[in-house]
C-alpha cells in the first residue's frame, strides 16, 4: 500500500478496509440531541471508537500495517504515549508476532497494563513521544525488526482512514465532523476518504496544537507539548505525510483547553455512561464547552476515539 501521497485515496482505504475487517470491531454509533451539553438543538452523532479491541481507534492502523507488510523474524517495534502501542501489542498476539513497545513515562497506568496485557516487551523511559520513537529507531536498526509507526506512515493512515468508510455508512447525512488530532493519523485518514465531501474539523488541546501550527507555518513544525491529554495527543509536530491531506481537506482546526477537556469527560459520563480518556473526549469537547458552535442545522458527528483510563476526574460534588 506505500506510494506517493496521492495513493492514500478512497479506493486505498476501502481496499483496506476489507483486509482488516475480520480483524477489528464495527464500533456503533449513538446519535442524541446537541442541547443536552449546550450546544444548539439538533442532532449530534457520536462515533464511539473507544469500543474497539484495545480501547482505541488505533487498532485499525496496527492491523493494516501488519496484515499488509512482511513482518521478519525480529518482530516489529513501535513507540508510542501508550494507545498505539496497546493497538500494535493487541494485533501482534492476534496474529502471533513478536512486539517490542516504548512509551515514555507520561502514559498512563491503563495503556502501561494493556500493552502488559497484550504480552508485549514493553519498554517505558523518557519524558515524551520523541524519546520513545528514538529508542524505537535504535531498536529497529539494531535488530531489523519492523517499524509501525503511530502516524507518520502510509499504512497507519489509510487503516484509520476505514473509520470514517463505517461511519458514512452508519451516518450518511453529517454535513461536519469533529476529531481529536496529534500526530495526525486520523484525521489525515478520515479527511482523505470524505476528500472534501463534508467539513472536517481538527480539535486539538491549546497545550499541544499541532496541526494548529503547521497550517499556520504551512509546513510542519515543533508546537508546544504537553496538558492533560499529552499521552496521546502531544507528538512535538503533526506528521510529514499527514500534513498535506490536512492541508488540502481539513477545513479548520479547533482548540481548547484542559478545563474543557476535563468537563468533555465528566459530561459523557454523566449524560452517557461513557467513560473516555483525555484523548478520546478531546473532539466532544469542542462541543461541549462551546469552542465549536454548529450552525443551525448543521448534522455534526464526534469521534470520541479512545477510553483507556483507570478512572475520570469526577468532582463528586456537582
């Protein structure tokens, strides 16, 4: 599936999705109505990818690079704040491959024991993303083991890129859809099977805004890292190949804050019973604080991407 930029396209991704389909979870949807968390009346859809097999949406990108890549005898490598890896550890077992994981130590406990879980040789040290993507290329070059990276890749984009394929199916009509970005996977995926269609909306945290920065410089470059949801949405900048799918069909990029992250979660739970981490209510967030008005009318779909967390930060007293 590698080649230039332009073959990551609808035709690829639906080729994909066809592969990796024994392999990964129709996740459902839930569709409720925007005024129960602020937002206008009307409509709101949410994706809820947070049930797949490891908790994440990530589970789509391993499976395409594994099922479609010759895997050697070393095994393969990834690095990652901890959801890719629970994804690349869960579909190395599925298919009995070796699995050497990094993760620096900002991943959360959760991640940490399902990439245990998934019995992968895991690895934490550094303090972000970026050491642990060293130490993997370390890894890989002294051992030639297989490199699956978390976004910057062809394979892992057009696997995520199956997502937004099931949600046309399941919600024909959105005219918008809102999804949390860090290196940029996803929404590179999803931008790049809607090709323009619909409206795409980034949303990242104002502690690591990515995308925000590269669509500003016109080229990727470092943003600050950190906040609430840096274990997964907090790379130093948006991926090489991501860049130019998000420049060409991502319509804009959103931020907001750890406040309105924090509230994101409390509300699913209380209104849904869904429990989802930082990363995974990052998009609903924009909602849900207001950072993102719909317009009236306007048929908006959520991605909440991933719920691997021990717990939220409820305030038992509200």
């Amino acid at each position: 599936m590698v080649g230039p930029d332009d073959a990551i396209t609808p035709q690829a991704i639906a080729r994909c999705e066809q592969v990796i389909r024994p392999y990964i979870r129709r996740t459902p949807v839930i569709t409720i109505d925007g005024s129960e968390f602020g937002a206008p009346a009307g409509p709101l859809t949410l994706k809820l990818e947070l049930l797949q097999h490891s908790g994440v949406f990530k589970d789509r990108g391993a499976f395409s690079n594994l099922l479609t890549r010759e895997i050697p005898a070393a095994g393969i490598v990834a690095a990652s704040g901890g959801n890719h890896g629970a994804a690349v550890a869960y579909a190395a077992r599925r298919l009995g491959k070796l699995a050497k994981i990094f993760v620096p130590s900002i991943s959360s406990p959760a991640k940490i024991a399902r990439i245990r879980e998934y019995g992968a040789d895991l690895t934490v040290g550094g303090d972000g993303y970026a050491e642990a993507l060293a130490a993997s290329e370390r890894f890989a070059e002294q051992t030639g083991a297989m490199q699956v990276r978390a976004f910057d890749q062809y394979e892992t984009i057009i696997g995520q890129g199956t997502l937004a394929l099931e949600l046309e199916a399941q919600a024909p009509d959105i005219d918008t859809l809102l999804v949390s970005v860090g290196g940029g996977g996803l929404v590179a995926g999803i931008a790049a099977w809607y090709a323009g269609r619909i409206k795409v909306i980034g949303v990242e945290p104002s502690a690591s805004p990515t995308l925000t920065r590269a669509l500003e410089a016109g080229r990727p470059v470092d943003a600050d890292v950190g906040g609430l949801a840096a274990d997964s949405l907090a790379p130093r900048r948006v991926g090489e190949r991501v860049f130019p799918i998000a420049q060409k069909y991502v319509h804009r990029t959103v931020l907001v804050t750890d406040d309105a992250i924090a509230e994101a979660q409390w509300a699913l739970w209380r209104a849904l019973r869904i429990v989802a981490e930082p990363g995974g209510a990052c998009a609903f967030s924009a909602i849900s604080s207001g950072a993102y008005r719909p317009a009236a009318g306007e048929r908006v779909a959520v991605v909440i991407s991933g719920g691997n967390t021990t717990a939220v930060n409820f305030d038992l007293k509200r």
